[in-house]
C-alpha cells in the first residue's frame, strides 16, 4: 500500500492472534482499572518507546531470536511494547510502591537489553560507528526544547501541555535531525512513501547543494510537532488523561521512528 512504510507486514496468524488476544486482555483490565495519567507517568513512558524501536532495529538486522521475531516487526514491534508496557502499568498499579518509577524501571530495562543487543551486534560486526548518531541525538533534543521553548513564549496556554507536550514536540525534532543526517550524510533510504516524496523534493530546490534534501522534512516534523501540541494543549486542559494521552501517541510516532534511527545508523555503519 503506498502510504505505509516499506516492510510493513503482519504476522503469521498465530503470532497476530497472541497479540489480539493480549492486547484486549490488557486494554479490558487497564480500562476497568482506570490508573492514573500524570506528567511523571508521561515521562516513565520514554524508556518504553525507547524499547519498541530498539527492538524492531533487532528484527532490521536479524538479531532476534527466531521465536520472537515475528513479534518484532513492523507494526508488530510497537504493538508487542505496548502490550508489554500495559502489563507492567497494571502490575505496578497495583503494588504500593512508586507507579511511576516502577513502570519505568520496566521500561528502561527492556530498552537497555535491546540496546545491548544491538550494540554487540555492531561491534562483533565491525560496522559500530555511532558519531554522527549521537550528533543527532543531541541536535534533535536541543533543538526540540527550542522549538518547545519558543512555542511556550508565542503561545503561553500551551503550557498546559505539560511534559506530555515537551516530549511530543522534542520525540518529532529527533525523528526529524535523525532522518536528515540519515538522508544527506549516511546515504540512508527513507521508507515511508510521504515522508520521502517531501525528501525528494526538497532535492529538487535550489537549496539542495547548500542545505540538503531533507531540510524541508526537518520543517514540516517541527510545524507538525508544534501545531498538533498547541492544538491539543486545550485537551489537556478539559481533559487532562485523554489530552496527555493524545500527546503521548503522537509522541511515540515521532520518538519511535527517531529512535530506530539512531540505533540503526550506529551500529550498521
């Protein structure tokens, strides 16, 4: 289909029936438990999307093993972390310790696993090269807070938004530096059909030899991440547990892909 990313692809129908199956059992409980949604939970959140992209960067190289990489593909990656993620939200609910901590320990410790994975990968490899990855890693979040922090001085209500609204537009500004610098100085291919038709133009503009392709992409991931932020700050407002969740889904759009990015470019040369 032509707006979906290349390799995207369903599981093998056992696969995609345990993944139906748990999903509805963990939405039907976290719905009937009803936990709570604040900025710490938001921000607990981080290391799980961490973890949904560094897995799939697993299934990318053929790192993972043979059992549980079909779970690992896309979309089946973020679906598995996510179902994963509300199982550990409801364990740690449920507990009188730190909810929040508790989550995101779980988080951070799959995404540090994966992270492992990967890493090893690339150094037994000999294709570990992780400069410009962490150049992109450091530009999209500075330059995320700036846009977060201009945006907050243009249009002071949007600081209801909270940490939600931060990540939301900082997870866009990593997807975007990433895949620029993925594009114009690692030779990599993008795959999603629209991002890349906006790549390729913005090749076609006299700034191509001076700015790069993909600078008009790195423009239109900042409005987008900016604009939808503002537009569902008054979400947050009304209704701060469906707004903050609202931002967090369009967070992990922008910080799943960005992520990958930089795993993947580290350790692939």
């Amino acid at each position: 289909m032509a707006l979906l990313p290349a390799g995207f692809a369903l599981p093998s129908l056992p696969y995609l029936l345990a993944i139906v199956l748990a999903g509805g059992a963990v939405a039907a409980a976290l719905r009937q438990r009803d936990p709570a949604v604040s900025d710490r939970l938001v921000l607990a959140l981080v290391p799980w999307m961490l973890a949904g992209a560094w897995l799939h960067v697993l299934h990318v190289i053929g790192a993972a093993p043979d059992f549980v990489d079909p779970l690992l593909g896309t979309p089946s990656a973020y679906l598995t972390t996510a179902i994963l993620a509300g199982a550990v939200w409801l364990a740690a609910d449920g507990l009188t310790l730190d909810t929040e901590r508790g989550f995101a320990a779980g988080g951070t410790g799959l995404a540090l696993l994966a992270f492992a994975v990967g890493l090893r990968w690339g150094i037994i490899d000999g294709t570990f090269t992780p400069a410009w990855p962490a150049i992109a890693a450091v530009l999209g979040v500075v330059l995320g807070l700036a846009v977060w922090s201009g945006l907050r001085r243009g249009y002071p209500n949007v600081a209801d938004a909270g940490a939600a609204g931060a990540l939301a537009v900082v997870a866009h500004s990593v997807d975007a530096v990433s895949t620029a610098i993925g594009i114009d100085v690692l030779g990599a291919a993008e795959r999603t059909p629209l991002s890349r038709a906006i790549i390729e133009f913005g090749a076609t503009l006299p700034t191509a030899d001076l700015l790069g392709s993909a600078w008009l992409f790195v423009l239109v991931k900042l409005a987008l991440g900016a604009g939808i932020t503002a537009l569902l700050a008054e979400s947050v407002r009304e209704a701060p547990r469906q707004g903050r969740l609202l931002l967090v889904f369009v967070a992990a759009v922008g910080l799943g892909p960005g992520a990958h990015n930089l795993l993947l470019f580290a350790i692939t040369g």
